[in-house]
C-alpha cells in the first residue's frame, strides 16, 4: 500500500472517530431574571431554527435522551443585558463534557424579538458539520451568560440587582444522594440566581417560600409535577415561576428522575 493510500486510510479512520456522535438533543434556556432584559421569546421557535440547522448537517434530532447511545447535549443560552445586544450562547456536550462554544449578538436596528430569530438564524449556521470530542471546555457561567458592552447606566442597574439577589434564599434538595452534574459543575446555585425573577412575587415569598415539585423527564428537561404554595398564585404567578424552570439547561441522566424539590423564596 503505497503513501498516499495510507493517508486516505489515516483520514477516513480519524474522520470515522470523530464523527461517532450523529444525534443530537436541543433546548432554549430563555433567560429573564431580575439581571437580564430578555425579551419574552418563543422556545419552540429558536429549537426549531437548530434542529433543522442540525438535520441538515447529517444530525439525527431526538426529543428522548434516555438512550445507551452517545448523544449530543445543545443548549441555547438566550439572554440580553441591561445596555447590551441580544444574546445567544451555544453549548455542545456530552457525558464526558462540554465539545464546542459559539456565541453572538446582534446591535438593535430592528425589534428584540426579530433580533433573537436572526441570532439563532446566524448560529445555526455555524454548527460544526463533525463535533470533536477529543476536545473541551471548561468555561464559568459568567463565560457563557458575558456581558459585551459596558456602561454606567448598566453598573448602576447591575447594582441594583445584586441587591436584590443577596436576599435570595432559594435552595434545591434531591431525592437522590447523588445529583446529576450540573451543565457548568458547583454553579447551579449561580444559574438559579440569574434566572430567578421574582416581580409579582416579592412580597408574598418573603419569609415564605415557594415549594417546587420536580422531575426530569425523558426529554432531560425540568418538568414541574405540583406546586405547594403557602398562598394562592395567579396565573401570571404561575407563568413567572414556569420561566424560572424553563431557562435550565439540560440534564444528563440515565433515567427520569423523581420528587425533587425546589424551595424559591427570599428573607
């Protein structure tokens, strides 16, 4: 065999290693909490942008990640700061760890909401034909959820903030001894603070919190099961709370987990 068939040879085999993992789960984590400026966005409509980004790339695109197949996790982290652009954020994962990162933001000559379809468009554009595996991430939260413009009208605002998240006292307990690793390990309390927005709530949760029932279901998604309140909740109540469980990302789990309990409150 001479040279050059051993290098045809060499790089069909390291394109065949690279190119194992062909299916792919997605999930947009709209982000509103009380330090974001997010426009009310439609999920469904930014996964669907991706999925067929995804499907058109040779991708298989599931909705059930309880399988003893490798998959891959993506997450669209969708978010925008006081003074800033709209954002997107994507993360590519599997068990083993974060893949690939793109991001990008868009300057407003247009509406928020047509702004956001255009950065998922722009993205989705950018996925990778082949995930390299052998290569990862190890990013912080604030790599992923980063501010790109700073001005003083977003300090102050900032400021403000934080003083509003000192006071959250929000706490997840799990059926299980164990917890599923969190997207970025040791940073889920991090994320529940940013996409925690508690107006319409304040008043009635201080000193008396909010409990959350909880499952993952098949689909690595929180999925709320019951809500325990110590008073009644209106439906836009509901709907803040919903968004709150709607912004996680992606869970990797073996199988649907159960009775997990999520505790919102602030003192």
């Amino acid at each position: 065999m001479n040279a050059f068939k051993l290098l045809l040879l060499f790089f069909a085999l390291s394109l065949n290693a690279l190119a194992t993992i062909k299916t792919a789960i997605v999930k947009a984590n709209i982000i509103r909490g009380e330090g974001f400026v997010t426009v009310k966005s439609d999920p469904l409509e930014i996964e669907q942008i991706f999925k067929l980004a995804f499907e058109e790339k040779g991708y298989k695109v599931v909705s059930d990640a309880l399988t003893d197949k490798d998959i891959l996790y993506v997450d669209l982290f969708v978010f925008q700061h006081p003074t800033d652009y709209p954002t997107i954020t994507v993360t590519i994962r599997s068990r083993r760890g974060i893949h690939s990162i793109d991001s990008e933001n868009i300057q407003l000559f247009m509406g928020r909401e047509v702004a956001i379809i255009k950065v998922a468009k722009l993205l989705a554009q950018r996925i990778p034909v082949v995930i390299n595996t052998d290569v990862y991430y190890n990013p912080l939260l604030t790599d992923i959820l980063s501010k790109r413009r700073i001005s003083l009208t977003g300090a102050v605002t900032n400021s403000i903030i934080e003083g509003y998240q000192a006071n959250y006292t929000s706490v997840i307990q799990w059926s299980n001894s164990e917890p599923p690793t969190f997207a970025f390990p040791n940073e889920f309390e991090s994320y529940l603070m940013y996409c925690s927005n508690f107006q319409g709530l304040r008043k009635e949760i201080k000193g008396h919190p909010i409990s959350v029932i909880l499952k993952i279901n098949k689909g690595a998604r929180f999925e709320i099961v019951r809500i325990d309140s110590p008073f009644e909740l209106n439906e836009k109540q509901k709907e803040t709370i919903q968004s709150i469980i709607d912004a996680f990302p992606l869970w990797v789990v073996d199988s649907e987990m159960n009775d997990i309990e999520l505790r919102l409150g602030i003192k």
